[in-house]
C-alpha cells in the first residue's frame, strides 16, 4: 500500500514516472490528501487580522450565561487554536466604541466546520453588551492564536485544575484534548467553584467525563450557596480541599489556575503553603 505522506515535488514526480490510469488516480488521491491537510492544518484564524465567523446557534445555560457556536468556512475546516491557547473577540459597547477581549473555545481542531463559546455577560461588561445584544445570522470579529501556552500530551503526569466561574472554558478545552486522546495518560482533578449550583457550566459533560474516564478525571464542585443534600464543598477554596483533591506537589505534576483576581490570589497562597513550586503552577 503506496504512502501518500507527499510534497509537491514528490506529487509530479510520482505523475512522471507513473503515467497511466493507475498511477495518475493514485497521483490525483495524493494531491486530494495533501491539499486537504494542509487546509486543516492551516485553520482558519489569522494571528494579525480580524476574521469574521457567522453565529449559527445561541443557546442561554444559566441566568446571565450563553453558548455561542459559530460556523467555520466550510465543514471540514478547522479553528486551528492549540490547546492552552485562546482568541481576541471584538465587538461594540453600549456607545459603539470598539471593544475587544480573551476567550478560550470549548471546541478543539477535532470539531470540524464549527467552534463554540461560552460567555458570560456581566451587566457592566462592555463587550458582554456585544455577546447579548448578538442574534444568530450575526457576525463575530476573531483573531488568534493568541498565549504563550500549549499543551502538549504527557507533558505531566497529572494536572490539579482550579477554576473559578466562567473561566472553566479554558479548562474544559484542556481536559477534553487530554480524555479524547488514548495516547495521553495524563491524570486530570478539576476543582471548580461558583456561587450556586445553578452557576456551574458544562456540569453535565464534566459528570459525564467522570462517569466515563473514572481513573483519570475527578472534578469537585464547591458553591457558595449549598443546596440541602449538597456532596461537595461549600464557600470558598480552601487549603484543605487543594490538598484533598489536587495531586500533592511533585516534578511531574502541573497545577493550573483561572479565574477572578482575587481567587488567583487566594489560591497562590495556598498553594505555597502546601509546597508547589512556581515551576509546578500555570496560570492558563
């Protein structure tokens, strides 16, 4: 069974020399292949330009939250954001002055012709005004790769997640790249605090993961305001529940972190008190 791995060199040479019905449809199956990775590969974002990306479905998940899917140029394109990376959206305030910020997809390269956002829209925010004023059949202006972060498989024996709120994006990006790949043995713990219970996004694909990938992903849910009958934890993050549900500090352990500023803050304490070095903490 010939390779078809070619370059283009490769292509009209295999074409020269193999100049019959068989090897010009062999020829032509290799050009197909490799014009058809190299525009997957490429993606569709331009890391200097603002591209935009058609809103094909809004879908409200929580009082003040929505997930946005967008469609790419065709159904086999690709976003091609690298895991660990994000894009700038840009968008009007409530004075349609220009407005752009960072939002990480929920979506990989393995979801073809779509990618998706979650957003949460603060009554404040200024391009949250953009998101809720958004109707589908509207277009949104992205650039990217945008970070300085990307994951690679086995980078770490196992990774401590700490989120906070609608920062599980990035995290969720991140553990769907790890679970979805067989080749990736790296051990996942996501601790993900919210106010309430009704706050939690994307609970019902991170129980899923669980039930699915029991010995390589748990996820514990802390809320502010508990339920009766609630089995997580209730408040704030706290040292202990780091230590109780994240891998202790090791060389080959990673811990990651996103969300409010002072949460950020909070958890680098304890984090420091429970002995993980710098080196073992990645703000995502």
């Amino acid at each position: 069974m010939p390779s078809f791995e070619f370059t283009k060199m490769d292509i009209l040479q295999f074409i020269r020399e193999h100049a019959n019905p068989i090897g010009v449809a062999l020829a032509l199956g290799a050009i197909f292949i490799y014009i058809f990775k190299r525009r997957r590969s490429r993606g569709c974002l331009d890391p200097t330009k603002f591209k935009e990306f058609r809103l094909i479905k809004k879908t409200p998940i929580s009082h003040n939250t929505s997930r946005f899917k967008f469609a790419l140029p065709t159904p086999t394109s690709v976003l091609g954001l690298p895991v660990g990376q994000h894009v700038l959206c840009k968008g009007k305030d409530r004075e349609g002055k220009d407005v752009i910020g960072p939002y990480a997809p929920i979506t990989l390269d393995s979801d073809l012709g779509f990618f998706e956002l979650i957003v949460k829209m603060y009554p404040q925010g200024q391009l949250s005004h953009h998101f809720r004023e958004m109707r589908e059949g509207d277009y949104l202006l992205v650039k990217g790769p945008i970070g300085q972060i990307k994951y690679k498989p086995n980078q770490a024996r196992a990774f401590g997640l700490i989120a906070g709120g609608a920062d599980i994006s990035p995290m969720f990006q991140l553990i769907r790249a790890i679970l979805e790949n067989p080749k990736d043995k790296t051990k996942v713990h996501l601790i993900y605090a919210n106010d309430t219970v009704g706050d939690i996004l994307l609970k019902e694909e991170l129980d899923s993961f669980a039930e699915k990938f029991p010995d390589r992903f748990t996820v514990y849910y802390v809320v502010k305001q508990a339920p009766e009958n609630w089995n997580g934890g209730v408040g704030y993050v706290t040292r202990e529940m780091i230590r109780t549900h994240c891998p202790p500090p090791a060389s080959d352990v990673k811990i990651v972190m996103r969300g409010p500023q002072a949460m950020m803050k909070a958890m680098a304490t304890h984090l420091k008190e429970l002995g993980y070095t710098q080196d073992m903490q990645i703000d995502l």
